[in-house]
C-alpha cells in the first residue's frame, strides 16, 4: 500500500502510514489487512482501534474504505485511531459457520495489536456494511464487552423479517445463499428452530454496544427497520442516521461528507471521549450522553476477553 507524508502543515498535508497487516485466527487461519495509523503515530502509546470490514482493495489508495459509505479511514486516522481494514477470507462462507468465522478473525486482531502495544484494548469500534453485517452482530453477540462502539450501515442481518422481505426472490442464488447460512431450510416449522439458533436477530438480548444504524434510501431503511426496532425494543443503545435519496454505494459529496463525517463524530465521541464543539451538532451529542449514562452494566465494567 502507500506511505504518504491529515495534519496540515505550510505546503502539505500529512496523512499517515498504511502498510499491510497479517495475523491468525484461534484456528491457525492466516489474515490480512490495511492497517492505517495516525499522522502523529508514537512508538509504544496505545491507540483507540477501528477495523473496518468488506475486505482490501490492495490495487488502489486507501482514502476510506470498501466504499464511500459510512467508512473513512483516513479520518478515522486523524483523529488519532488505528484503523484496520480487513481483508475477510471468506472461510465458511454460506454456511452456518461463516459469520463465527469472521467475528473470529476480528477478534485475532485485536489480540495481536493489542499484544504488540499498538491498539488499547478497552477502546475498539467496528464498522460494518453490506454483506458483512452479520459478522460484526456476531460479534457484537459472541462477546459483548469487546467492542465499545459499532457500526451497522447499509447491512444486511440474515434476520427472519429480512428472509420475509426478500421473498420475490425466492428460488434466486442470493435467496439460496441465504439459507444456506442459515442450514438450508426455510424459517417455518422444524426448520424455523435452525433460524433462532444462527440468526443474531434472535440473540439481540445479549447486545449491548452503541450501535450507529445508517440507511440511505427508503427501501434501505425498511430492510433494516426490524433490527433497528428490535434493539430499540429493548432499551439498547441504538442511534439511526436515515439519508432519504442515496445509494448503497454512496456517490453524492454531500451525503458522503454527512455519513463519512457522522461516523469520525461517532468513534470520536465513544473511543476518545471528545465532542465537536460545532453547536449544530449539539442535539446529536445530548442524545449521545443519554445513551452512554444508561449504558448496559456489560459495557460499564467493560473486560475484554478473547477466549
């Protein structure tokens, strides 16, 4: 990846590194990503850590991610953060396992960077979208206390009601692969008890990390309603940013800038503990500090495991 010399001095402005990362998983499976580092990077202190999922595009830039939507890597790396971005293996896929195999490969990393004096253990977000929603709610699940912030934007959830919603696509790859995540079977009668046991919409309850739902257009914001719904329902922590006209792969600056600059905010706020002092974002911050005053007991005595 590059090297290049997001702080502004009198000529340039300074981004900071991004080299390739490697690590395993508890099962010996090799990984790799882009692991992004902030301009004023200091040997030996411990940052906040982000990873990023949706796989590396290692022929190209690294400015913010997969997409434009919801990722920014380099500004994440501003704001004095680590930031990976993962490149999945895609062991397991479209199988039950495929989502356990991923929430496993984050957690690899975290351990390592985390061994190595790099990441500060007690301050990790994840940002997810698309396909790989349902790793990060594995995630969020499998260890509640792990991660202190997240982001689910634009995912999907491999939910019942996202099954439902999907149902004139019945008898499609995507319709199939999406059993086949879930053991093959439809969720109606024998095959409804293999749906609560590997869907995570069904394991909500054990959420317990500020999530930042985002949808970008209508038909978005009805795909994700259930899982926004059903954290609500249960008092979890849970914030939405709806933009009404824009795409799964967002293209207009100006909405880029409001999700890109919405989810810097976010990170900054959870990892470093810091608010923009811009008065049109107040309302955003009170709603902020409600959520972090009632946050679950898992996530006030926070103790990072990675067994």
């Amino acid at each position: 990846l590059h090297s290049f010399p997001t702080r502004r001095s009198s000529d340039l402005i300074v981004r900071g590194t991004a080299a390739l990362y490697h690590w395993r998983d508890a099962e010996g499976n090799a990984w790799t990503g882009a692991l992004v580092k902030p301009p004023d990077f200091e040997t030996g202190h411990r940052y906040p850590l982000v990873i990023q999922t949706h796989q590396l595009d290692r022929a190209s830039f690294l400015v913010d991610g997969p997409s434009a939507t919801s990722f920014a890597a380099r500004a994440l790396a501003a704001r004095d953060m680590l930031v990976l971005q993962v490149d999945e293996i895609n062991k397991n896929f479209g199988t039950p396992k495929e989502s356990e195999t991923g929430a496993a490969g984050y957690r690899a990393a975290i351990k390592q960077l985390a061994s190595e004096g790099l990441a500060d253990p007690d301050k990790v977000g994840i940002v997810t979208w698309s396909h790989m929603g349902p790793y990060v709610y594995q995630s969020l699940i499998d260890q509640p206390s792990l991660y202190k912030a997240a982001t689910i934007a634009e995912a999907d959830s491999n939910s019942y009601p996202e099954y439902l919603q999907n149902i004139d696509y019945m008898g499609t790859e995507r319709e199939k692969m999406f059993r086949a995540q879930m053991g093959g079977e439809k969720p109606f009668g024998k095959g409804l008890q293999t749906w609560i046991k590997n869907s995570p919409g069904f394991h909500f309850d054990r959420i317990c990390t500020p999530i930042l739902m985002m949808a970008n257009s209508p038909v978005a914001l009805q795909y994700g309603w259930s899982d926004y719904a059903a954290l609500r329902a249960q008092d979890k922590p849970v914030d939405l940013l709806y933009i009404r006209n824009g795409d799964h792969v967002l293209v207009n600056p100006r909405q880029r800038m409001a999700e890109q600059g919405r989810n810097v905010d976010w990170y900054d706020y959870w990892l470093n503990g810091r608010k923009d002092p811009d008065p049109a974002k107040a309302a955003r911050y009170k709603l902020w500090d409600r959520m972090k005053a009632n946050l679950p007991v898992c996530q006030k005595d926070r103790l990072p495991s990675f067994d």
